[in-house]
C-alpha cells in the first residue's frame, strides 16, 4: 500500500513538470535505445558464438591475419590434418575454401550464373549439425571419387536456377562449364559456413596431402568437446604446432617463426576477415556506446537531483517527521524508475527501426556480390531484452542513486533551518565538481570520436583516386575453368583466355557508343592489400623496412579508358606478352609503376630501367620485373582501409586469372552499354559470365558503405553525446550555480564587484573544464590510435576533433557558466537573502 | 538644523518607496520613508514580520534598488552610482552581519573575513592580515582562524561574521536580526559584542523584532506595512513604558 502511495506521489511529481519528464524520458529512451542497438548489432555481428543450434560453438582455425594484406594467410592442409589426428580437445573439424564459380544447367549456357561455392570435406555438415532437406549429405566416398564431382545446392539456388525442379537429386549440372551430380538440397537460409550456396566436394588428394606443400587456402571449421574452453584448445594447438613444424624441410621453417602461430584458433565469426581487420572499430563503437550510456545515466541522474535540491525542504521535513531512510530512498527511486522504465518500452521501437535501417543499407551492400555472411541480419532477440532488462536496472539506480544520496547527505536542521538556498556543502559541491568532469570527459570521448570516424568517411568518400568515374561502366568477367583449363598446357590455355578477352575488347571497341574498355585485376578505388617490395640493389636490411605497394594487372593501352596518364616511359605492348612467356621460366617482366612511387623512391629521376620484386616475410619473392613506364598516380582500395598504400605496380594482365575487371567508357546511355556488354559476352563464350555490372561510380562507393553505415551510428551517438553533454553540463552548473545564490548575494553584499563573481565561478569552470578535458582526450587519443590500427583516420578529422572538440565543449561549459550566473548577477542582492 | 548635525548625518532617506509587482498586484513594502542617521548612531528598526525592516535595511545597506525617493549616503546621492560603485560602497563603507550568518562554507575562518578586505585597493597584504587579526581578536575567535564554519558553533559563526562586518573599518554597520538564530547565551554575548562596537564609535543599524535587543540602542524605529509609525529615543520609549 505504501508503494502505491509513494508512485502516485511520484507520478505526481513528474506530471507536475511535463517539460522536465519529456526531456528526461526522452534522453533515456535515446540512450537505451542507442545501447541496444549497438549491442545486438555486435553480438549478432561477432560477439555470440555461433551453435547452429548445438550446444557447443563453432570455431575456426585458420592461418594469421596479414593486416597488409587484410586477408588471412593461406595454410598447408597438411599441418591442419595432423592437428586434427592429434588434438584430443577436438570434437570434430572440417576443412573448407571458399570460392566464386559459375553454376547452371546441363546443355544450357544461358543458365549460368556467378555463385559463392564452397570446397567442403565430406563431414561439413555433420561439423555444422543441418542435413540437407532432399537428398543426401556428402559421404566419405564422395571424397575418394575422383572422376565424379558431387554437390549440393542451397534452398535458393535450387529455386532460383533449378526453377525447385523435385527431380533435381541425381541430375548433372553445370559447375564452371564441367558436369557435377547434384545429391542435395540444403534447409532455407542454410548458407553455413559463410555465405555458401553451393557446396562441392574436395578430392582426397587435396584435403590430405602426405607432405607439407605450398598448397593452401584452405579453412577449417570445428567444434569443440563439451566444456572445454577456447583458451584451453588455443593452448593445445600451439603445443601441437610446435611439435609439428619443428621438424620442417628448411623451405616451410618460416612457418615455426610466424607470430602468434601459424594456425590460430578463434571464435568463428571472426574468421570473416573483414570483420577481424575492423575489430578494433567494433570494439571502439562498443566502449563509445557504453560512455554515452553512462553520460545518459549521469545526465538524468543530474536532473532528477536539480530537481531533488528543489524539493530537499520536503524531504527534510520527510526526514523530521520520522520517515526512514530506505522508505525516502525508495520514494527517490520511483521517479527514476518511472522514467527508465517509460524510456525502456520505447527503446527497443527506436532499436528496431535503426536495426531495419541497417538491414537495407547491408542489402544495398552486398546487392552485388552476394557476399554477406548469413548471419549478418539483425533482429531483436531474447539477449536483448535481457540487456535491456540490466541497462534500464543499471539506470535506476544510478539515476536513482544520485539525488537519493544528496538529500541524505543534507544537514537537514540546517535545511530546515535556511531553507533550500543554504550554501552547498563542501562534499556535495565536491560531488557536483566530480559529475560535471565526468560529463565534460564522456562527451569529449564521444565527441572527438565521431568527428574522427565521420570526418575520415566523408574524406574518403570525397577522395581522388586519380581516375575519372563518369560514363564508365564496370564488371566481373568470369571464364569457365572447364572451357579454359590447363589440359593444353598453359601457354595454350593463356592464349585462349587472352584472346577471349582481347576479342572481347575489339568487339565491344567496335561499337559507336563505346569509346574504349580496359581491364584490370582491381580497379582504382577498389581492391587493395599490399605486399613488401625490393628495389635491385637496394634492398632494407630487415625484411619489413622494405616499401610496401598494391600490385596490379591491366590490359595494354588501359590508361586513357580510366583518364590515367602515362607520364614517362612507355605502355604495354604485344613485345611484352613474349616477354612475360619467358617471365615464367624466370627472364624478368615489365611492370608499369605509379607517379608517387617514381617521386619518392627515385628522387634523382630514372625510375624507368630499374627493377623490382615483390617479396614476403616466409623469404617467398616473385621474378625481378623491369619498370618501363611511369603512370599518374591512383589509389587502390578504400582511401579509409588500412591496407591501402600509395604505390602500386601494374603487371600486363598475364591472364592466368579466371576472372578480370572490366572497365568500358561508354557515351550515351548506360543501360544500352550495359546489354552490349552482356550480348557481347554470349556472343564470344556463352560459358563466361559478367556480373557485379555497375557504374563505377557505385563500384567505389561500395567498400565505403559498411563503414559509412558504422559511421551513422557513430554520427548519431555523437549528437546524442552533444546533445547529452549541452543538456547535462548546463543542468549541472545552472544547479550548481542556484545552489549558491546566497554565497553570490553574500558576496554581492560584501562588495566583491560583479565582473569578481562571475571571474571567480569562470576560474572553477576551467578547473573542471581542465581536469575533465585532459581525462577526456587522453582516453579519446588511446581510442583513436586502436583505430588507426584498422582504418586510415584522415588527419584533417584528427586534427578538427583533438582540437574542435574540446574548444566546442570550452565554449559550452563558459557558457554554462556564465548564463547562470549572469542569471543571478541581474536580481538585486537583497532578493537572494530575502530567500533565507 | 545646525551645520554640525548636517555633517554628522551618515545616512538621508527621504520621501524612500519599495513597490514590488506581482501578477498586477502592487506591494508597498517601503511607503513614503524619512530617515536620518547621525555618525555614531546605534538604533533599532522593529515591527512584525512583513513590516518592510529588513527591506528597509537592504536599501541601507544598498543591496537593492528603491522604487522612489532618495538615499544619499555621507552625503552622496546613491541612486546616480553605478553598479559597480555600489560594489565599492558596501565593500568599504558597509559592514553586514546577517540572521543566518552567511559565511561562506568552503573558505576558512581567516579567509570569510578577509574576503571583502581582499578587494580593497588602499589596504596592503600585511594591512589585511593585520585587520583580520584584530577583528577576530574582538570577538575573541583567533583560536579558529583556520577552522570552516561548518566546524563553528551557531554563536562562534555569528561572531566572525560580526568580525567580517568590522574588519573593514566600515561608516555604518547593518545588522539584520542577528540573534535571530541564536540561544539567548550566545545572543547575549552576540549583543554585547555589538554594544562594544557602538561604545568604540561605529554607527550600526539592527533590524530586531526582540525588544529586549532594540532597548540596548539609543534609538527605535518602529515600522508597520512599510511606513516608520514611530522613531524617538530608547530611554523616551522606556520611559513611556514605565
């Protein structure tokens, strides 16, 4: 009953002051709505183990994280069979690569499509605990057959290529123009391990080699026996390396040396290299999520205790009157409660309209590739509603807690006594001191970090990369293995490549409304991944001293279709592709290399006849290649991507790549460049096929989406953290400042001048602004370099932030301060006593 | 009126109006007041709560500004000052000493009254610590130069304000109920304390509504609904009463 009384006295309080409840409401809602989302997102991102509905993780065990390169190192499946064959904390392991190849039907070219397929072991699904919903699973004497490939399709695939024909099982289909036995057809939404829609069988002879090799690619997927640990296999598996590659042909020895070992067990979804190399961003967002979590809860606790100082004659009148402690805690409690709990029903409507937002914007990424790992959907879910549960606790009494242990810390004879405008005790002013460095440290984390990610967004996005994007459509051209293959011997099977994708250049160059195509392995403003380079003669001691560039291979005469020029030397031309022949048997090959690189590294000039190797830590180096021509400078990859570098080399595209990107400048309309392509490619090979056809204006924005789709939710906590940080601090110093209007009266009285008071409320103001500023940006400048470590912070935002924030926040709490003492300064001193 | 009594005469309300508007309703809390104050006057303003003293006494002391009339003090006309220079004037000519003391909490004894010595231009570091001394001094509080209020007695901080009001050699010190918050042992010795002052020559003015603290003075100024109803001599007062 005395509950009920002390709600309704509660939900009286606040409807007294609507203005106050909404503000209040409304920062918490934002708040827990903030976390939640932020929460769910990284834990369906990262953080919860995958099961499969089992009841142990999956985990991976994988090569190392080449942060050059943003990829994982390639492993020998030798060294991941005999971890296998030794651990005894494994349940079950399953080796798995994953590739792009085209699908279709038997006798029907115009089928074909690009699709994710992954090489499996026959176990995969057996590791992943799904069957496939017709048909069968892979047996281990799919494995042993050689002559007939088998696979199974996913439940999409089968509907969208195979029109959900129920005769599928057992029929031949197409898979990179080679027939393959279809034997089942996998569970909707099954797309295990990462974004599958078809699995084929490896053969024997590549799943268990009898030797280490330099063969690799190759992924494994495990689970682990029943309460056992990560850490506790991750210490097995590094026993279990040891043992392995200490006895290594001297060629391998490098793999015994690599840090961290050469095969690394972690939790499955972080085998998804892009999100290991972003982790530290993940990790950021989290902790700056967490930060404004903890401003709200400040902020609000700040308010209700604004509201507390109001009411502390009452409650110290509660107090006098014989009314226990806990009883006027839990009243304070109701208030806060009240308004959590309003602010968590709405949160969870907030989350899921960012969450839905995120959806579109992650199908607006990967509409082209189709690369998106199947568990990269967001939803609430049960876990979320119990952190919603702990966040709106957690607010309760924190907000709860505040003004609760104000108006038991009063004097309350004294309060009786003064009345509510007696001078702030020492420890409460203290305490109030605390609360406001707090705030101005939370925001200035928050603040400078946003501006940081946002301003390296926006700079990346309005990069040059040195090319022109406008009326040039791009491309993914695949070829068929099974029409290229090698049983000519290469140089035959390069010539036909070469002349498919020349012919396919001619003829599109013969069209009035295409002006010329190019090709290149990446494209500026996509790709990426650099390795170490040597200059002849000029090679770094140490291995890592050596420069770094993006190697790339491109068609002849490709510049001018790009808008790149050539500055110095000469193009590609037919001569070279004689030389690049004897380039494999070892004679060298020309390499073209960019402006910055000519600059930098041959400052005397005579760039032009010198050469050059690619080379990496294992003591792998390629062929020397000769620099014949300089050209303007362009950047590969995302400027924002760590892996990105300021020199690349360019190759003559050796066409021993399946697949090349293709470039075509077009006049006119896109759509009609478009179908010419497309046309153009049945006409040469119905085998090939083109996809990811784009502007490449949409190309280069592409790898900025997922990180421009991060930075919203950055852009909004930032101006949730601003606006908490305006609110909060003017609240807290308004309150501090009323609090001691007799001390100002006093003073006034005493014949301090004006300018005096407000110099000396200014004076404390700094010491907090300094005090909370350099906590603030210390913790900003740690944060800040965890992210240089996964992306480039463009320096005009590292500067803008480190600088404009805390000026921002200066001017903020000045103005925090002044306005209400100046407030104060216009009532005559008399007013302010009169008050005692 | 000699020559002689005009200069003696420290402060001249005349024709004096306090109105303050709330929601279209006006308050006389000041209404038509005439007062003089000679140098070395201790009197008394007295009346029921609400009568306008202490609104009177904040226009002496110049904490407020008044609606009419005019306030000259030693002679100057007050209501052509500036802020500032009112800052100047209370700082140097007047000495508070309040109900609730209001010492400032977070500042020493030493430093609550050397807080309007600070902002004095004519007065040195050593001629600040000197004055300070000498104030606590008087009223034998030198023991807790460097204690905080908080740690003082009702009665031992009334009597630093009281040194706080006096360390600044003021013309006239303004005392607003100052036993008001006070048990009759301390305000007895709070009141001689004030009685010392006027025998070593400072003019005061308390506001008291304890008639046994107003018949201390030499002089009682009775106030009722913002108007001065009597102003005569104690012992004319006492007299009547006898």
């Amino acid at each position: 009953m005395s509950a009920w009384i002390d709600i309704r006295y509660a939900a009286r309080l606040l409807l007294k002051k609507p203005l106050f409840t909404l503000t209040t409401t409304a920062i918490v809602t934002v708040g827990l709505a903030l976390t939640l989302y932020t929460f769910t997102l990284m834990q369906q991102l990262v953080f919860k183990p995958l099961t499969l509905g089992q009841d142990t993780p999956l985990i991976a065990i994988a090569g190392e994280f080449k942060a050059a390169h943003g990829v994982r190192q390639r492993v020998d499946p030798y060294h991941l069979n005999r971890i296998q064959s030794h651990s005894t904390l494994l349940q079950s392991m399953s080796l798995y690569q994953s590739a792009v190849r085209t699908v279709g039907q038997q006798g029907n070219e115009a089928s074909s499509h690009k699709v994710h397929l992954t090489y499996v072991q026959w176990d995969i699904f057996e590791v992943a605990g799904v069957q496939p919903l017709l048909g069968r699973s892979f047996s281990p004497s799919d494995q042993q057959n050689e002559s007939q490939s088998v696979v199974v399709l996913s439940y999409d695939i089968w509907q969208r290529i195979f029109a959900g024909n129920e005769d599928i099982i057992g029929q031949v289909v197409q898979v990179e123009a080679i027939p393959v036995q279809v034997i089942g057809v996998m569970p909707p939404g099954f797309a295990f391990p990462t974004q599958a829609q078809v699995w084929q069988i490896m053969t024997q002879t590549r799943l268990e080699p009898a030797s280490p090799s330099n063969s690799g690619g190759l992924q494994a997927v495990a689970r682990l026996r029943p309460g056992v640990t990560l850490a506790q296999f991750q210490h097995e598996l590094a026993t279990l390396l040891q043992r392995q590659l200490q006895a290594l042909p001297q060629e391998f020895a490098w793999r015994a040396d690599v840090a961290g070992g050469y095969l690394q067990a972690v939790p499955f979804k972080l085998s998804v290299d892009v999100l290991y190399q972003h982790y530290s961003v993940l990790v950021a967002m989290m902790l700056v999520v967490l930060l404004i979590l903890l401003l709200t809860c400040i902020n609000v606790g700040n308010l209700l205790l604004a509201r507390v100082n109001e009411q502390i004659r009452d409650v110290a009148i509660r107090v006098a009157l014989g009314v226990p402690q806990r009883r006027l805690i839990l009243q304070m409690l109701w208030e806060s409660t009240l308004i959590c709990c309003v602010g968590g029903i709405l949160a969870p409507g907030l989350a899921h309209w960012g969450m839905m937002l995120t959806n579109q914007a992650l199908n607006e990424i990967f509409a082209m590739s189709g690369a998106r790992p199947f568990w990269w959907t967001f939803s609430l879910s049960l876990d979320s509603v119990w952190m919603l549960l702990g966040a709106v606790l957690l607010m309760i009494l924190i907000t709860g807690f505040i003004p609760a242990w104000r108006a038991l810390q009063g004097d309350i004879n004294g309060i009786l006594r003064d009345g509510t405008r007696g001078a702030l005790s020492q420890r409460a002013g203290r305490v109030n001191q605390a609360l406001v460095m707090s705030e101005i440290a939370l925001s200035c984390v928050v603040l400078v970090i946003a501006v940081m990610l946002l301003g390296s967004s926006v700079a990346a996005q309005q990069a040059d990369y040195g090319v022109q994007t406008e009326q040039r459509l791009t491309a993914s051209v695949r070829l068929a293995w099974g029409s290229y293959r090698w049983n000519g011997g290469e140089p035959q099977a390069r010539k036909k490549r070469n002349d498919f994708y020349y012919g396919l250049k001619d003829k599109l160059e013969q069209l009035p409304n295409v002006r010329s195509v190019a090709y290149f392995s990446s494209l500026p403003g996509t790709g990426g991944g650099t390795s170490h380079f040597e200059i002849q003669g000029q090679a770094a001691a140490v291995f890592s001293d050596n420069p770094m560039w993006n190697f790339e291979v491109v068609s002849r005469g490709a510049w001018h279709t790009v808008g790149m020029q050539l500055l110095a030397g000469r193009d590609f031309n037919l001569t070279d592709l004689a030389i690049d022949s004897r380039e494999l048997r070892g004679s060298g090959s020309p390499v073209i290399i960019n402006a910055a690189m000519a600059r930098e590294l041959f400052p005397q000039g005579g760039a032009v006849g010198q050469r050059i190797r690619t080379l990496d830590g294992e003591g792998w180096h390629s062929e020397w290649r000769t620099i014949v021509g300089v050209v303007s400078d362009s950047i590969h990859g995302p400027t924002l991507d760590s892996t990105s570098t300021p020199y690349t080399g360019y190759g003559l595209m050796d066409l021993r790549s399946w697949w090349m990107n293709i470039v075509v400048h077009y006049s006119g309309d896109e759509a009609q460049a478009m179908a010419a392509l497309q046309q153009a490619i049945i006409d040469l090979d119905a085998d090939a096929t083109v996809h990811q056809i784009q502007s490449y204006q949409s190309l280069i924005k592409q790898p900025l989406l997922l990180i421009e789709s991060l930075n919203q939710v950055f852009v909004a906590g930032g101006l949730v953290a601003l606006f908490l940080a305006a609110s909060g601090i003017y609240a807290m110093s308004a309150n501090s400042i009323a609090m001691r209007s007799q001390e100002i009266a006093t003073r006034r009285a005493l014949g301090v001048p004006d300018k005096h008071v407000v110099g000396l409320f200014i004076k404390q103001a700094l010491v907090q602004l300094a005090v909370g500023l350099v906590a603030g940006v210390l913790v900003a400048l740690w944060l800040s370099a965890q992210l240089a470590n996964a992306m480039v912070v463009d320096s005009h935002s590292y500067i803008l932030a480190l600088l404009g924030i805390p000026g921002l926040i200066v001017m903020l709490v000045l103005l925090a301060t002044l306005l209400p003492v100046s407030r104060q300064l216009k009532h005559a001193p008399a007013e302010a006593l009169r008050q005692d | 009126m000699s020559a002689q009594q005009q200069n003696s005469r420290l402060v001249e309300l005349a024709q004096l109006n306090k109105v303050f508007v709330s929601d279209d309703v006006e308050t006389w809390a000041l209404n038509n007041i005439n007062v003089q104050i000679a140098k070395g006057e201790y009197l008394a303003i007295t009346g029921p709560s609400g009568c306008g003293k202490s609104t009177l006494l904040a226009q002496l002391g110049l904490l407020d500004t008044p609606s009419g009339g005019t306030y000259r003090l030693a002679g100057h006309d007050t209501s052509q000052i500036d802020k500032n220079e009112r800052s100047r004037i209370r700082n140097k000519e007047i000495g508070f000493i309040f109900q609730s003391f209001n010492l400032i909490s977070a500042l020493s004894v030493a430093d609550n009254v050397a807080l309007p010595l600070s902002y004095r231009a004519d007065l040195s570091r050593t001629q600040q610590r000197e004055r300070v001394l000498a104030a606590l001094e008087q009223v034998e509080m030198t023991h807790r130069a460097s204690h905080f209020p908080a740690q003082l007695s009702g009665g031992q901080q009334q009597r630093v304000a009281i040194a706080r009001a006096i360390a600044g050699q003021p013309a006239i010190i303004l005392a607003d109920e100052p036993t008001g918050n006070l048990d009759s042992n301390n305000a007895r010795i709070v009141m001689s304390l004030i009685d010392t002052l006027h025998q070593q020559g400072a003019t005061i003015c308390m506001v008291t509504h304890d008639m046994s603290s107003a018949q201390r003075t030499e002089r009682i100024i009775a106030m009722k609904d913002g108007v001065i109803v009597s102003d005569s001599p104690t012992s004319l007062r006492t007299a009547v009463a006898v």
